[in-house]
C-alpha cells in the first residue's frame, strides 16, 4: 500500500511538470530556433509582436484630443458639481448632505441627498448675496422607539437662484 502511494504521488508530479514544461515554452509552437527561417536572407526585425493562436494582444488607443492634461481621478473640470472651495458646510451636523451640483445655467443648486425609512431631508434658500448663497437643510429623524421602514433612496433637491451661482460661496446652515 505504501509503494503504491509512492507511485501514485509520483506519478502526479510528473503530470504536473509536464504540463507546466509544456504551457511555459506554449504547447504547439514551434520550437525555438537561432537559424533565420529557410529563405530569408537574414535576421529581420518584426515590425510588430508576433501572435500566438488563442491569445488576445491588448491595443491603446491614444487619448481624445484636448484631454492631456486633465485630472484621471476624480471630478472633471467643467462639469458641473461645485467645488469643496466654493461650499462652507461647517454650519451643519454631522450626517447631513453636503454633495451640491449645479444647473447648466447655473440657475439652480442641487443638493443631493439619501433618505431613508422614517428620515426626510428638505432644503430651502436663505439670503442671497453678490458674495453668497446660504441653503438651509432640515433633516427630520424619527421618534425613539418608531418602526420605520429600512430602504435608502437617492433624491435631488433643486433650489433656483435668483441670479447664476458664478464664483460665490455655497453656504449650507442647520434650518
């Protein structure tokens, strides 16, 4: 019984090897050879990466004019959301929404948001300034004790200015 372990282990282990000797030098290829292939009047340089049957050689595209430069993480300039520089937010609580985005026209703030179950969030504009514009946020949470539903919902809340956002600061208050 002991020999026959022996052999079966051993035997497994030639297996392996072999298999791992055949995927290294690629099972079908030709094999390597230093002479130039029959005809040919010298070594040549491949313009480009020889193929093997079976596998996928990855191509890059270079990247759309005009994006050289530009940040790869992150948010994008031009787009949209307003800038962590243009928002104060050291008015609120902890927990509460702070992701604001704009309108193309700049005409209205966004101030996303995430309900869920019994917790609403609603928000309105406070005084409007050449320098600001104060959002006043609400966050109701339920009572002690209450049964609430558990879900979470993503919601936008738009607030339209009475003249485009533009460089002033976005200042978000407990209301």
């Amino acid at each position: 019984m002991r020999n026959a372990v022996k052999l079966l282990g051993t035997g497994l282990l030639l297996v392996t090897l072999t298999a791992c000797g055949a995927s290294s030098t690629g099972a079908g290829a030709p094999p390597a050879s230093s002479a130039p292939p029959a005809g040919s009047t010298g070594p040549e340089t491949p313009t480009t990466a020889p193929t093997v049957p079976g596998t996928v050689t990855p191509t890059f595209d270079p990247p759309p004019p005009g994006t050289v430069g530009r940040p790869t993480q992150g948010i994008a300039p031009g787009d949209n959301v307003i800038a962590e520089s243009q928002v104060d937010a050291r008015g609120l609580p902890e927990g509460y929404p702070r992701t604001l985005t704009r309108s193309i026209d700049g005409k209205q703030v966004i101030l996303g948001a995430e309900e869920g179950g019994c917790r609403r969030v609603s928000a309105r504009l406070g005084d409007q300034t050449a320098a600001q514009v104060v959002v006043l946020v609400t966050v109701t949470s339920p009572r002690k004790g209450q049964m609430c539903p558990d879900y979470i919902r993503e919601i936008s809340i738009p607030l339209t200015l009475a003249a485009p956002l533009g460089t002033r600061t976005v200042v978000l208050r407990q209301g």
